[in-house]
C-alpha cells in the first residue's frame, strides 16, 4: 500500500478522516458534551468501512429521539422515520431490494416500547437488517421519561419516586425471539463495538447489538450519576466481559454490574432465503424469484 | 394459469370480485410489492397477491400489524417498488401516522380501505363508507391525499391501475376507498392486453448524483423520486425540512415545506377530477354520488326519470380532492343537490360547502351494514324536485 | 517509553509515533480523550474555545503511537491521529 495513500486515507491535518461519511454540513450535532452517540456514530462508520460494503449499498434507518438523530448526520442513503417504526420501514426496504445493507441506529424506547412488537417479529423473522439499540436507559429527548429499560429505583421524570416496574434485559428478549447475532457493548468499549458492528453487518440475518451509553443531560442528572465521563468511568469499572454468555443472566440493575459481549452468533436461513427454499420447494418451476426493485434505466 | 408463459397480466374477460380485481390491477400496475395484515374484508386482495406474487417475481409480506404494513410499504417505495398495502377501517386508522409519514416524504405508494362498517370493530363483514373524511383528514397536521373510489369489479381493477399512475405523478400516497359490497361483489372485468394498459413511469431523477436534492420541485410542484442504493446519500426525515431533506425546526421552512406538499395537489385539482356525468344539462336534480351508492342511485334515478322529472347524474370517482369547482358550477345552475351515502354526511359536507347556498342540498344517509333502498334515494329527488 | 523490562527486540522494533490533530472549535470538552489515552499524550488546557469548553491540548506529542483510541471515543469528531509522516513511507504496515 503506498504510503501516501496511507496517511490521505487517515485523514489530513485539517480535516477528521470520517468527514465524507457525515453530512459535516449539519454539524456541530445535537448531542450533548459528554453523551455516547457521537462515539457510537464513529464507532459505525470505522465499522462500516472495514467490512468493505459498498458505500451505496448502506442504508441508515432510525427512528425517533437522540439516538433516531444518527441518521441525519450519516452521509449514506439515511430515513428518519416515525417513532417506533424503523424496523418495518427497514423491512420494507430489505425486501424491496434485498441488495441494500439496512443498518438501524435507535434508540431503547424507540425500539423497545413502541417498536417492541416490530423488534420481535423481525428477529423471529431473522430479517437479514443490523441493529444498533443505543440504551440510555430513559427517553432523553423528551426530557427524561421512564422507559422500559429505566432500572428499578432509578429517577425519571414519569417516575419521580423511583422506577419500579421491572426493566426490559433486551439481549434476552431478541435472542429468544431468534435473532442470530446479540451483543452488548458500552460506549466505552468502542473498539469492541466496531468489531461488532462490523461482524454484525456482514452477519446474514438478523443482528442486534445494545450499547449501554451515557445521557449526562437528563438520565446521569437525574439520578446523580455525574457527567458522561463519570458513566464512562463507571462502565471501565463495572462492566464485565463475558462472550457467549447466557443472555438470560444479563439484566442491569441500576448502578450494578453490566455484562457485555458477544452472547449469540449462529448462522440460520434469513427470512428471504427461507422464503426462497420454501417457494421453490412447493412451486419448483413456477417459482418467479422477487423482480427486485424498478430500475429508473428502464422505467421510462 | 400459466404465467411463465402468457406473462403476469391475465388479459382476456373474467369473473372476478372487487378485491380480486384490485389485486389484478395492482399486478397489471407493475406492482410487485405488498405488506398486508389481514383484515376483513380486504384480505382477499392480500391472499390473491400471496398466491400470484411468486409466480410473476412480486414478493408479499405479512406484517406483524397495519402500522409496520404501511411502514413497510414506505420503506419498498424508497426501496424503490411499487407497492402497496390493502386494509379496512380499523386498520385504516392504525396506519394514519405513517400515512402522514408518507405525505411528507412525498412517498409514492398506494393505500387500499376496503370500507366497512364503524365505528370500532363495527360490521367487519358488511359495507360502509364512513372513512371517507378519514382518508382525508385522518393523520394530524395540514396535509393533501389523492382518494378514488370504484363503484364496480371492472373500476376495481382500472382505477388501481390510475391510483399507482397518480401515486408516481404527484409522488403522494393514494387512498382507494373501496367498500365491502363493491369488493365482495362479482361480475365481469376485461382485462386489457398488458401492453394496452397505461402504467406511468416513475419520475425518476435523471442529473448527477451529488447535486440531487430530494425536495426541490420541478414546475409542477412535484420533485423527482430516488431509489435508496444508487449512492445519492439521500436524507428522507419525517421532520419538517428543506429542499435537501435536511430538518429545520422554523416557522418559515414550515411554511415553504408544507404550503408546497398542500398546493401540489390543490394547483392540480383540475387534472385529478375523474367524473362521470350524465344529462346535467338542464337538470332540476342532480344525484352526486360514489362507490357503491352510485349503482343503487342509478335505480332511483331511472324511478325519477319514469316520473318525468329531469333527473343528472354526477358520479365522483375522484373523491379527494374534491371536485370543489364541478360542484360550484352545478349549484348555480341546479335546484337541488342529491348525495346518497352510507354514512351520517361525511362527503356531503364538502357538496354542501361546495354549493355555498346556491343551490339546495339534500343527504341520504344510511349508518352502515347494507346499500340504500332505492326508495329512499327516490324520495329524496321527489323532495328536491319540489 | 517506560518498560517493565526491555524487550528482547527493542534494538529492531520500536512503537508507531502519531501525529495528534485537534479541530479546536470542535470539541465539546467531554474529557474522553484525555482520561482514555493509554500514553497520557493529551490533557485538558485552560483555554476556552468559542464553545466555551476547554479542548484538549498535546502536552506529550513524543508519547503518542498511533493508537488512535482518541479518534474512536472522540463524539464530536475533533480529534484525530496521522501516523508520523516518516514512519508512513518506510513502515505502511503500523498504520493499520
């Protein structure tokens, strides 16, 4: 490799090596000093380029909150959907041209509350999309609700006296549905999670991947945790690395012990080979496989 | 039916009920996407197409409910499909957020409500057509659709044709409101030579990939439409934007942004009047009717002609935008103004704001469940002809 | 570089050294960079920029090898590293 191409491809001294992949002309983002999804986003797209995906095959779909922001500011074919319903809406688009990578970066309320029935059925489909669930354990966009994730006795604005209802443990809610690659990661473990993310988009089916990352503005607040830094301090200290855990011992209690890894990688037909094999078992010949998607060179 | 060999359009004359019908047209459209959730009685259109789609390349998916249905219709249509979902009135409902999604991506898609009985659960098994303010007003904010309305199996099949053209000219999603009876009812389609049958392209954008901008109209008012995967690194949000797809929380991209997506249907109003009309030249009455009340009309109406009195028929098949000029115009020349539905006044409404006291107006209603009896529609001519 | 003992191949091999680069304006202050870098090339200044947050500076710019740890945490995109100019000519391979 010529060197010099080396240090273009890194980056120059004046411009950040990931800024044709971000829409530089929206930033500076949202996200507040200290929150994980800038680091999240980094993580994506050192991901992204690593698994050598045709750029123009990537697609981002999110949907609504902080977190459901990621799509505007990444430079690939990007949807910013309703809330909740990314996942459909990236089924559809999976389906409609099965050659697109659909990634998703939501949030744990947009994907677990009002997204929940969507996420268990796309993973009992083992539709072949990449998730990324950004856990910040509350609704932080709207100001700090409660949310499904939210750890019994934590502040929120909807529970001002303490959660008490039991949180989702999200690695074991998609992995029983049958989603065949899970794992969890913080925002600190972003070399990890570009690995993961990497593995998960080149992983056939469907890939879920939670990443616990701090919300200084309203969840860290709230309950005194301090700022990012000090949640990211946090993670470095009580996060414990077990791959192929068994994803039913991964709850998170509020302030305990996290365990990340990889719990679940198998390979298993997605939902367009099966529906293949199952088409061409019973129809044999007259089986006409999915047109794909118009093609505007001939669509006069 | 061998479709490998006479290829995916049955050409020749059949005997097919509504649904049948409008999946027929929606596979002679050239659309090979569907997400569907059953519901009666539109699940027939939905079963027709899981059962044809594989053999002619199309690909059919059922969702796990209405609202990841029209999501997953959106996500085909910037997949770059056709497609299309078919649903009643419950479902209707559910998918109205996403249908607002729709209108302000401008995502080409086709909506199916097959009427039934409301409110609620209401009458799954028998006709209504008590959405038809829905299919307007349904989702929140200020918005336009494009709504038909078929009164036979035959319009069934050619209107869904006309409801994926209008859906690609104006980039919006159509509603075509079809009722139970309509759809259940089975009579003769002929079904045009595929090459007969006139399916619009796309309007695809055709310049260089880094200067797309997704909402930058052309003079129409109507911008051209992408497919996710060909590299033009789009933005499509849901959150009022710019021409570029990019949001921007003011008062003032609010206004450029939906004044646009209003006026690109109002502007074309004129051009999407599908009516049909029959001796409203010195009509006393005239009956304006759709769907299925416009073939239990024509009994009344042939009753009244019996009678001697002058009796026009303005049957609506575009239902929205309401054909607001047709009416105006009527009212100035007609003594009174007839609608039979099968609801409590919902497009009588807009005939009536149409007419703006020119004329007299007169609503038939009927809460749901069965057609008119045309005696009812009888006395409301003889009452207007007074 | 402190070692607990030398390694054998000291003489032959040695570390990668980066370049640290800081869009000043950029930062947002969050401190990941300076608590995270594993050669402690980088600490929290005393300026403020336009932000009104104080961005990191490069106290140690001899420490730094090209980890890139900064790059993967930084949320705003401020912070980079380039493999020594030198070192990207005769030795490609550290670079990834």
């Amino acid at each position: 490799m010529n060197p010099d191409q080396l240090v273009g491809k890194r980056g120059t001294p004046d411009f950040h090596p990931m800024e044709d992949f971000l829409r530089m002309d929206r930033m500076p983002h949202i996200w507040c000093s200290t929150c994980g999804l800038g680091t999240v986003l980094t993580a994506f797209i050192a991901a992204a380029q690593e698994s050598a995906i045709p750029r123009e095959d990537i697609v981002v779909v999110s949907g609504i909150g902080c977190t459901g922001r990621a799509a505007g500011y990444l430079k690939y074919d990007s949807f910013h959907t309703t809330h909740g319903r990314a996942i459909p809406y990236a089924t559809g688009l999976k389906v409609a041209n099965p050659r697109l990578k659909v990634c998703l970066i939501s949030g744990d309320g947009d994907l677990v509350s009002i997204g929940g029935n969507h996420l268990i059925h796309a993973a009992r489909r083992n539709m072949d999309l990449t998730v990324i669930c950004v856990n910040n354990f509350n609704y932080a966009m709207t100001g700090g609700q409660a949310a499904p994730t939210t750890p019994q006795t934590a502040m929120a604005t909807t529970t001002p006296y303490g959660a008490f209802e039991r949180p989702f443990n999200i690695p074991f809610l998609v992995d029983s549905c049958g989603a065949t690659y899970v794992a969890r990661w913080t925002a600190l473990h972003v070399r990890q999670l570009t690995i993961s993310i990497k593995e998960a988009m080149l992983h056939r089916g469907f890939s879920f991947i939670e990443v616990i990352s701090p919300c200084p503005t309203v969840y860290a607040r709230r309950n005194r945790l301090g700022t990012g830094l000090d949640l990211m301090k946090f993670y470095h200290d009580h996060s414990i690395t077990k791959n192929f855990a068994s994803t039913r011992e991964c709850d998170i209690k509020f302030q305990q012990d996290i365990i990340v890894g990889k719990f679940v990688q198998k390979e298993e037909p997605t939902y367009l080979d099966s529906m293949e094999a199952q088409m061409k078992k019973t129809l044999g010949a007259k089986f006409v496989p999915y047109v794909g998607p118009m093609d505007p060179a001939k669509d006069k | 039916m061998n479709e490998k060999k006479r290829g995916p359009v049955p050409t020749g004359a059949h005997y097919l009920d509504g649904d049948h019908a409008c999946a027929e047209g929606a596979i002679a459209a050239g659309c090979r996407f569907i997400a569907g959730y059953p519901i009666t009685p539109s699940t027939e259109v939905a079963e027709r197409l899981a059962e044809r789609f594989p053999r002619i390349g199309g690909t059919f998916i059922q969702m796990e409910d209405e609202l990841a249905s029209i999501a997953a219709v959106l996500g085909a249509a910037w997949g770059g499909a056709r497609a299309m979902t078919v649903t009643s009135g419950p479902g209707f409902s559910l998918m109205q957020e996403n249908i607002g999604l729709g209108v302000m991506t401008e995502t080409p898609c086709v909506v199916v409500n097959v009427q039934r009985g409301g409110p609620s659960t209401g009458l799954p098994t028998l006709t209504g057509q008590q959405d038809m303010m829905q299919a307007r007003w349904g989702s929140h904010g200020d918005y336009e659709i494009i709504a038909l309305s078929p009164s036979s199996p035959q319009e069934c099949f050619d209107l869904t044709v006309t409801c994926f053209n209008l859906s690609e000219k104006y980039r919006v999603p159509v509603m075509f409101m079809m009722d139970e009876c309509v759809g259940h009812m089975t009579e003769k389609v002929v079904i045009p030579a595929a090459d007969t049958i006139e399916v619009w392209p796309r309007r695809w954008y055709r310049g260089p990939r880094d200067k797309y901008l997704p909402y930058a109209p052309d003079k129409d008012g109507v911008p051209p439409m992408i497919r996710a995967g060909d590299d033009h690194r789009v933005h499509i949000t849901g959150l009022t934007h710019d021409e570029r797809g990019y949001p921007i929380i003011t008062a003032e991209c609010q206004h450029l942004c939906v004044s646009r997506l209003v006026d690109k249907i109002r502007n074309n109003a004129d051009d999407l009047m599908i009516v049909k009309e029959e001796q409203l030249d010195g009509a006393d009455v005239v009956v304006v009717a759709y769907g299925i009340s416009a073939r239990v009309a024509t009994k009344a109406i042939a009753d009244a002609r019996k009678k001697g009195i002058k009796v026009g028929f303005l049957r609506l098949i575009t239902v929205w935008p309401f054909p607001e000029k047709k009416i105006r115009d009527l009212a100035g020349k007609v003594g009174c103004l007839v609608m039979p539905e099968i609801n409590l006044g919902q497009m009588y409404r807009e005939m009536e704001r149409a007419a703006a006291g020119k004329c007299r107006t007169l609503l038939v209603p009927h809460c749901g469940g069965w057609v008119h009896d045309p005696n009812d529609i009888l006395k409301a001519i003889l009452e207007g002809a007074k | 570089m402190k070692y607990w003992r030398k390694p054998l191949d000291a003489e032959r091999k040695k570390a990668p050294h980066g370049n640290v680069h800081v869009i000043f304006e950029r930062c947002k202050g969050c401190g990941f960079c300076v608590a995270y870098c594993p050669r402690q090339v980088l600490e929290v200044s005393t300026e403020y920029n336009r932000k009104g947050y104080h961005p990191p500076v490069v106290t140690h710019p001899e420490n730094c090898v090209n980890c890139r740890l900064c790059e993967a945490l930084c949320p705003e995109f401020a912070i980079w590293n380039t493999l020594d100019e030198e070192e990207a000519r005769t030795e490609p391979e550290k670079a990834l």
